[in-house]
C-alpha cells in the first residue's frame, strides 16, 4: 500500500507515518510532500491508495489540492488532518471529496478508527 | 475584554487537549495570569481575524525551552534550527486550532493564518490588550500571548 502524506510541517508528517505504522500500516509505502502543489505532482507519480494531507499549506492548500485531484479524475481515498476543523471546513471538505477529516490534536484511536471507518484496510 | 478572556480560556482548552493526544509535549497545569507577555522571547505566532474578533496569538518561551519542547513534540534526539521552528510553529498551531474551534459558535468568520516564527523581539502598537497564559514546565516557563487591539 502506498501512502502520500502532505503537509508543510516535516515534523507533522513524520508524526502522521509514526501514527500510520503504529495503526497497522507499518509495511506501507509513505510518500511525503511539503505543500499541495508537489502533493499533486506526486500523486500522478505515485498513484497512492490513501492521501493524507493538512489544510493549510503554501503555494497551493490543501482543499485546492483536492479539488484539483477530484477534476483530474482521480478518487484515491483523500483526507484531511488539520489544526483546523470548524463545522463550515467540515462540510466543504466532505462537499469537495474528503473521506475524513481529523481534527488535531488526534489520539491514535482517532486515527484507526477513521480509517476503518472509511474502509481503508491494511 | 470578554472576548479576550473568552478566547484564553479556549486556549487553556487547546493546551489541555493536547496533553491528552500523542502530543505530550508541557508538564505543567496552565494558568492566566496578570502580567505583560514577555514580547523579547522568540516563538510562534498566529493570526486570527474574524467578525468579532482580530487578534495575534504566540507560543513563546527562551529559546533552549523550545528546544526542549521541539525534542518532546518530534521525538527526535536532537533537532536543528529548523525543527526547532517547525515544530513549535506546529503546537502553536494545534493550541490555536483548538481555541479557535471552541469560539467559532461565537464568531463564525474567525479564519486563521498561516504561523510564522519570530527570533526578535514582536514589535506592537501601544494600543494593544494583552492576555498571557504561563505553563510552568520541567524544560522552563511557557507563555502563550494573545494581543488584540483596544476599541478605538
């Protein structure tokens, strides 16, 4: 399974693959990328089977990165962990195609059953 | 000033919350207190304007303290500049995320900024109030300011 992780912290990003592996994914692939922009480019690279991407990103954010996957065609299971997460992004991330959003700070009984929830299995 | 305390009491909220995640990163209770926030310390800072409220929020603490929380927050055995910034940008975020989910009922136009972290001294107009918040810790005092500008 090949993961894309997008978020403009490096820290954050190693975090979110410790939680993935800890979840059960620990023989994933994780691609990583640092705004929405190289997140696009490594997607059509990569075809991951999971997108995990933040909100708020330089040069292209989060939302614009999925909208801009959603009108390429691709529907690779796409979600969202963010410092954000008021009812408003909620409902514009579901409306735009995320499968989830996961509010920070996450415990990583939050992070396992989002995904099953969803039906990303390991 | 009720907004003002409205918010830092959403604050401590942010830093409780992230106590109880995988982010285990203060050791101490968090506390309001009344004094100026020490502005010469470097940090996190982030922006946040709303219909009712417009205000810039910190995490700032000395420089070795961050980097102690930085350790705590990455996991890593030792972190550079770079992480350093990162990481702290990140709690700040995080704690301002928390905070600003718990007032969005009040002022449902409240969008956040990007964080930026500053090494000098926060230069501010005089016209500003001030709410500070201390978290005592193993790795040193914690701060996290809100400035908000004073009704004209």
């Amino acid at each position: 399974m090949r993961i894309l992780i997008a978020d403009d912290s490096r820290a954050m990003r190693m975090i979110v693959v410790r939680q993935l592996r800890q979840a059960g994914f620990e023989d994933a692939e994780f691609i990583e990328a640092a705004d929405g922009a190289e997140a696009l480019a490594k997607a059509r690279e990569h075809s991951p089977n999971l997108i995990v991407s933040d909100w708020n990103m330089p040069e292209v954010n989060g939302l614009e990165f999925l909208r801009q996957l959603r009108a390429s065609g691709d529907d690779t299971v796409f979600g969202f962990v963010t410092s954000e997460g008021t009812p408003d992004m909620i409902q514009l991330a579901r409306s735009n195609g995320a499968s989830f959003l996961i509010a920070k700070p996450f415990t990583p009984e939050t992070f396992r059953d989002t995904l099953n929830a969803v039906g990303v299995e390991l | 000033m009720s907004d003002l305390l409205d918010w830092s009491m959403s604050v401590v909220e942010g830093v409780q919350a992230l106590e109880e995640g995988i982010f285990k990163v203060f050791d101490g209770v968090p506390r309001m207190i009344d004094e100026k926030a020490p502005l010469n310390l470097p940090g996190a800072w982030v922006s946040l304007i709303g219909g009712r409220l417009a205000l810039q929020f910190g995490l700032i603490a000395e420089y070795a303290t961050l980097e102690q929380l930085a350790l705590r927050f990455t996991g890593f055995d030792l972190v550079n500049e770079i992480d350093v910034t990162d990481a702290i940008t990140e709690v700040a975020n995080i704690v301002g995320g928390v905070a600003k989910r718990s007032m969005i009922s009040h002022d449902p136009l409240l969008t956040s900024g990007l964080p930026i972290f500053l090494f000098g001294r926060l230069v501010v107009p005089s016209q500003v109030d001030q709410a500070l918040i201390e978290v005592p810790s193993s790795a040193g005092n914690v701060y996290f300011a809100t400035l908000v500008q004073k009704d004209a």
